[in-house]
C-alpha cells in the first residue's frame, strides 16, 4: 500500500488547501509481553490441510519479528519445516509433547495443551 492510495483516506474526500498533507493512520504493534505472561495453547490441526497433521501455536501477544524468531527457534529445536502467519506458528507434524517442553523451558509458564 502506497501513501499515495486515495482509497485509505479515511474522512476526507477533497481540500482546497494546496500545503495540506494527509496525516495516514499508522498501525500500532501490540506491545510484547513477557514470556511469563504469555498464554500460549498448543493444538493439533488437520483443517483444510488434506488430513496432514500440523502442531499449532496460538495466543502469541507481541511484535511480528518476536514471534518469527520464536517461530524459527521452535522450527529449529523439533527439526520440522513450518511457517509463521496471521500470529500462528505452524509446525510440520506431531510436535505438541517437545513444544510444550521447550516453551515452559523458555520460560512461556502460561503455555497449555489444548485440543
């Protein structure tokens, strides 16, 4: 999305004044909470994945560059292709057991198995 996308303008349609610079509405990283604060669930999923088996992370609270690096340390430790998107971190298989071991390590205290 450009600055210049006339179609983000919210509650403005014309103005005359030729110095008047648009003031965008910038978006607000939610603020990083601990580890210790953290309540994060770890689930097995097989939704639209054609029955494949995918270990999933939710209720991350942070900036989207914590949750790749969390994202990558996970892909790492359990040895499994994965993704981070829409603040899910997806792992290739059954990994709850070694994610829920290696996040209450970090010290992620709130983390739970559920599913």
């Amino acid at each position: 999305m450009g600055k210049n996308n006339k179609n983000n303008r919210i509650g403005i349609v014309y103005s005359t004044d030729e110095s008047y610079e648009y003031q965008y509405e910038q978006e607000e990283e939610a603020e990083a909470l601990p580890p210790k604060q953290q309540k994060l669930r770890v689930l097995l999923d097989r939704k639209k994945r054609q029955g494949k088996e995918v270990t999933l992370i939710t209720g991350f609270v942070g900036s989207e560059a914590d949750l790749n690096e969390l994202g990558k340390k996970l892909k790492t430790k359990c040895g499994v292709g994965g993704s981070v998107k829409d603040g899910e971190i997806l792992l290739q298989g059954d990994h709850r057991d070694k994610v829920l071991q290696l996040l209450l390590a970090e010290g992620y205290t709130g983390t739970k198995k559920a599913g």
